[in-house]
C-alpha cells in the first residue's frame, strides 16, 4: 500500500514510529554502551591495518603532492609520467624513514633520558621546595590556621607528583609494549598506505562512479561538495597544525636552550605535542612543563610562562595564520565544546580532531538552516535576530 505522504495523519504517523525506532537504538546502546563499545572494537581491530594505512595515506599525500608538483613535474618530461608516482612515493617515504630516524636518533634518548632523570630528582626538589615553603611561611608570620590549611594542600600536590612520577615509568613501558605489539599491523598499514597513493586517483574515480550511479544529480553534486569541504577542512588543519606544532616545539627547544632551561628536550616536546591541540592546546602543554622546571627553579619557571606566552603569541599572529590560512570560523565556546566531548570519546585522537569533525558538522547544519530561511524570504545573518 503506498502512503499518502500529504495526508496529515500519516505523515505524524510515520514519523513518530521512526522517532520511537530510532529512540530504542539509542537506549540500547546507551544501556550496554561497554558491551557494544566492545564489539565495536573486535570490528575495529580487524581493519586496523587498513585504517592505519588510510590515516597515513592521507597525511603523506601532502608530502607527495609537494613533490610531484613543485620538483618531479618540472625534471620529467610528460611522455614519462608513470614515473612521477612510483618515484613521488619513494621519496615520500624516504623523507618519512628519514624524520623517524632523526626522532629515535636524537630525540627519544634525550626524552627518556629527561624523563627517568626527572622522576628520581622529584623527592630531591620535593624537600628543597618544602623547605623554602616552611621558611617563607616563619618569614611571613602566617597564622597556625592558614598555615595549616597551606601545608595540607601542599601535601596533597606533593603526593600527587609523586604519585604521578612513580607511574610514569610504567606507563611508558606499556606504551611501549602496545606499540611493539602493533608493529605487525604499522608494517600492513604501511604497505596499505602505499597502494592507496599508487591508486589514489582510481580510488577516487571509483567512488564517483558508485555515487553518480546511486544518487540522482542533485544529491550526487551535495555529496561531491561535502566530501571537498571535509577534504579541505581536515586535510589543511591536520596537515597545517603538524607543521605549525613542529616548528613551535623546535622554536621553543632553541628559545629554553638558550635561556639554559632544565629539561629542555621534554619540555620543548610536551609544548609541540599539545600545540596539535587547537586554542587550548599551548595551555595544556605549558601547565605540567612549568611545574616540572618550577621543582629545579621558581624564577625559571616564571621566565618559562614568559617565553611560552611570547611564542604562542608568534604562533597565533604569525605562523599560524601563515600555514593555517583562515581561523576555524567558529567561537571559542564552540571549540572547548568539542574538545570537551571528542576528547571524552576519543581521547587525544579525539581533542586532534574533534575540532575540525565540529567545524565539517557545524557548516552542514549552517546550510542547512540558511537555506530553510531563504525559502522563507528570511535573512541569514545571525547579527538580525539579536534582541
């Protein structure tokens, strides 16, 4: 029986009973979010190495690009084009090989090194800083009340550094192990990632083809549209913000050297690694790096806030914008609200990306609710329907 879509009743009809369907999927899964989080993963876990090899495919793209186009193009004549690809991915990959080989050669001893150097000074600096602390509490004549209520919260801080400090070690070892017990899929991934660049344009030829043969123009044009959007905002943000994060960690490992810093390698990684993070990203980074350098030095610790507030400066007003191009287009209420949420589900995958899925999420919706004012002879701007 064909329903009658302009009838009133049918049409409440059929969309309460898909308002109710759609309601019992959510309470399901919300009910027995463990367990379906946990089937989700033994799904996951099977393409693993497809998925690591589509996240990398993607990220090298931009480096293959950049050498297809502004060095092979100009030295290979166009009769010999089949060789742009093959060797485009092999230095690709060479220059990658390269960059990770630089990383386990000189920085990720440093790191460790700085890391187990930090861990068996803390009870040194914990006990110097206490006692600076008793003394400048005599020096003030603070009341026993206040007095007390300093050394409590104090404690409390110390024992969580310690604690903190004392698992560190451990954590990384597991780390560690979780990677090495991956390399097998990174291996796959690899190999994977380099069929999809020999065959991107196939790839994306092959896509086309299936939706101008599902959808209809209209719907088929929409889709192409979007898929360019979210190419354009995850591919310029994630590939800007590496570049952007990694000459800030190497600007800041050369500012704190020459101003003789403590841990001058785990800091400037911490701060390049938080820098991915988009707005609040400088903050996380520079909170645990002051308080490592406050238990060497106070007045350094100060200079660090300094410092970092000046690059971070440079960053945002003159790097950034250089790589990044635009702002994000959204305010920053939004941004911490998808940090927030992503970061929750995901974790720091999650606080990388959640902010450009919101942004890829937010411009739908805006569409969406522009055009349904347009056809109402509406205006669009926001500022109009202020009180």
């Amino acid at each position: 029986m064909k329903i009658k879509w302009n009838e009133k009743y049918n049409t409440i009809a059929i969309y309460s009973l898909i308002v109710i369907f759609i309601s019992i999927i959510f309470y399901l899964i919300a009910s027995e979010v463990r367990e379906f989080k946990i089937q989700v993963g033994k799904y996951i876990s099977t393409i693993y190495p497809i998925i690591i090899g589509a996240v990398m495919a993607y990220l090298f793209d931009f480096i293959l690009e950049f050498i297809e186009d502004n060095l092979l193009k100009k030295f290979i004549k166009d009769g010999k084009k089949k060789y742009i690809r093959w060797l485009g991915i092999l230095l690709t990959y060479t220059f990658v090989a390269f960059i990770f080989y630089l990383f386990m050669k000189f920085v990720l001893p440093q790191l460790v090194s700085s890391i187990v150097g930090l861990v068996n000074d803390i009870p040194t600096y914990v006990t110097e800083i206490s006692r600076k602390l008793v003394q400048f509490a005599n020096d003030l004549n603070i009341s026993p009340e206040y007095y007390g209520i300093i050394l409590d919260k104090w404690n409390e801080l110390v024992n969580y550094v310690i604690d903190f400090a004392t698992g560190l070690i451990p954590k990384l070892g597991n780390l560690a192990k979780t990677i090495l017990s991956s390399i097998w899929n990174i291996v796959l991934g690899i190999i994977v990632s380099i069929y999809i660049l020999i065959e991107k344009e196939r790839f994306k030829a092959l896509s086309r083809k299936i939706v101008t043969a599902s959808f209809s123009t209209t719907t088929r044009e929409k889709i192409f549209e979007l898929t360019r959007r979210a190419d354009h905002i995850f591919g310029r943000f994630l590939s800007g913000k590496i570049l952007d994060s990694t000459i800030i960690g190497i600007l800041t490992f050369i500012v704190l050297t020459l101003f003789k810093m403590p841990y001058t390698i785990l800091v400037s990684f911490i701060v390049g690694v938080t820098n991915v993070i988009p707005f609040f990203g400088p903050f996380i980074g520079a909170v645990p790096s002051f308080f490592i350098i406050l238990f060497v030095s106070p007045i350094k610790a100060l200079w660090f806030l300094v410092i970092i507030f000046i690059i971070q400066q440079i960053d945002g007003n003159l790097i950034g914008p250089k790589i990044l191009g635009d702002s994000l287009g959204i305010s920053a209420f939004w941004i911490l609200f998808s940090l927030l949420v992503a970061g929750k589900l995901l974790g720091f995958v999650g606080m990388v990306i959640g902010v450009p899925l919101f942004v890829f999420l937010y411009s739908i919706i805006k569409d969406i609710v522009e055009y349904r004012l347009q056809k109402r002879g509406l205006p669009t701007e926001t500022k109009e329907y202020y009180d």
